[in-house]
C-alpha cells in the first residue's frame, strides 16, 4: 500500500509538469490518483514508472518504451483524445468536451512499423540526430541531450534517428 501523501504529492507534481508542457492528466482525480499509485507501485517493484497499464518485464531497457510518459502517449492522444491508460488526455477530454475511450494497444504495432523504417538508406551527417521517443524532439549532436526539453524523458528515451 502506497502512503496517500506520497499519491498526492505525485499527483499535484504530475499535473504542474504536464499542464507547464502543454500536456492534461485526466480529469477524474480519483481514477488518475489510482493510476499514479500503479506507477509508484511500479517504481518501488522495478525501479521505474512503467505503466501500470502494461505488463512490465522488469528489464528496463526492455520496458523503455512503456516507461511514463511511454513512447505511444502523444500518437495515442493525438488520434483518440487519452493515452492507452488514460493518466494523460487531450484538452478535449479535459474540458469535458469528449470522454476519455478505451483504445487499441499500439505497443507491438509501432514496433514493427520501426524495423520497416530502419531499412531506408539514409544520408550521412556531419552529428548524429536524436529522436526523443515520447515527444518526438529531434536533435543533431553527439550524445542525445540528458533531459529532453520538450517532455523531461531522460537521455534512455531517445535512439539515434539518423
């Protein structure tokens, strides 16, 4: 059991952050506070956020991809209002002008749409360019940055795009 303090400091942390980087958590508190203490849960069992949502393997270079904010968030919020577990949603949803939905799991499909992708013959570059995989940010240098300025995702979230 995760101390309902630790929950509401998370959640009020959560939502400043989100809403300062143009980003809503559900409007329901209860139901986001519940997510919050799975991802707490989550941290405690495994060292990091993985979303409570999914089945984590507890490999985290594994489990990168469904590290909160996972890499399918903004895809998912973008083409269905709220993101597969609901924590994060669109101003619509938060607004109430539309109700958060259950939507398909995107994790396997993005996957393979990836190796489809990597086949391309690409130019080379004077710097590498880094892809933040939650946000999308793209950067040319040589090591990815350490937080990512758009979204916070630490350095392990972004692969090398080109």
């Amino acid at each position: 059991m995760i101390d309902k303090n630790l929950i509401n400091y998370w959640y009020e942390k959560l939502k400043k952050e989100s809403e300062e980087s143009g980003y809503f958590l559900n409007p329901d508190e209860e139901f986001t506070k519940n997510l919050i203490e799975g991802l707490l849960i989550n941290q405690e069992r495994y060292g990091y956020f993985a979303c409570p949502c999914r089945l984590a393997t507890g490999d985290k270079n594994k489990d990168l991809d469904i590290i909160c904010p996972c890499d399918y968030r903004d895809e998912d919020i973008n083409e269905y209002g709220n993101c597969y577990c609901g924590l994060y949603v669109s101003y619509e949803v938060y607004s109430g002008q539309k109700p958060v939905i259950s939507i398909p799991e995107r994790r396997n499909l993005k996957k393979e749409r990836k190796n489809s992708i990597n086949n391309f013959n690409l130019p080379k570059l004077s710097l590498p360019v880094w892809r933040c995989k939650v946000c999308g940010y793209l950067c040319a240098r040589e090591e990815p940055p350490e937080i990512c300025p758009i979204c916070k995702a630490r350095k392990e979230r972004f692969e090398r795009f080109i």
